[in-house]
C-alpha cells in the first residue's frame, strides 16, 4: 500500500483493477481512494535498471563494480555552478535505488520507488521527470 503524503498528480504508481496491475498516473481520484481508506489496491513502482532508463538515465559503462552493480546517471538543468545529476544504483543482488549527488556527493537519502524519484527530480529542477513508454 502507498501513502497519500507521498503523491503528487502524475506520479506514476501501480493499481489492481479486475485482477490487472497496471501503472498509471496518480489522479484526484486515487487520492479520494485513500482518504477513504480504501488504496489496497495501490501500490509503489519499485525502481529497476529497465525503468531508469525510461526516466533518461544513461548506464555508465565505466563504473567500476560492473558487472555485478551497475551505475545509471540523468544530469539535471539545475541553475549554478555545481555539477547535479540523479544516479541510480543496482546492487550485486538486484536491489536498486536513487539518490541526487552535487558534484559527485551524496544530496539525499536513496530513494526505492519510482514516485519518490519523480518527487525528487522535480524538488530539484521544477519539472516533470518524463517516462518514456
């Protein structure tokens, strides 16, 4: 299950319907769910390598833990000096998550779920992290 605070419009979640799970984007609607106690059939999208790549993010082919781990990168048009990018990680055993770095540091906690990455891009840049189908 997924909470309401951690949603805007547009984020991208899971929802069974007639025994389907199928993504979708996040409505006034499936707000209305929740705060009728009734989102059990709305669920998180866990990150995986497949989905960054949808969301622009471009595999580093020279990090060096590969091929075990991999690394994914997406710089963001962020204004000033410093170098911001999202980078997404995938663990020797299939964990994967994301995380904001500013010239080359760690900027946030990681991020598991895909709604989470979207609400983080757009804290940084002011717009919608795109999902290519």
């Amino acid at each position: 299950m997924i909470s309401a605070h951690e949603l805007r419009p547009g984020n991208v979640i899971l929802q069974k319907l007639s025994g389907k799970i199928a993504m979708t984007s996040c409505t006034a609607a499936h707000f209305a769910m929740l705060d009728r106690g009734e989102g059990a059939t709305l669920y998180p999208v866990v990150l995986k390598p497949e989905l960054l790549e949808r969301c622009g993010f471009a595999e580093n082919m020279d990090y060096p833990l590969r091929p075990g781990a991999r690394e994914f990168r997406l710089v963001l048009p962020v204004i000033g000096g410093a170098d911001t990018q999202l980078a997404g990680y995938v663990k020797s055993n299939g964990e994967c998550f994301a995380r904001a770095l500013v010239n080359g540091a760690a900027a946030s906690n990681n991020v598991h779920q895909l709604h989470q990455l979207q609400n983080l891009h757009f804290a940084l840049t002011g717009a919608e992290l795109e999902l290519k189908k």
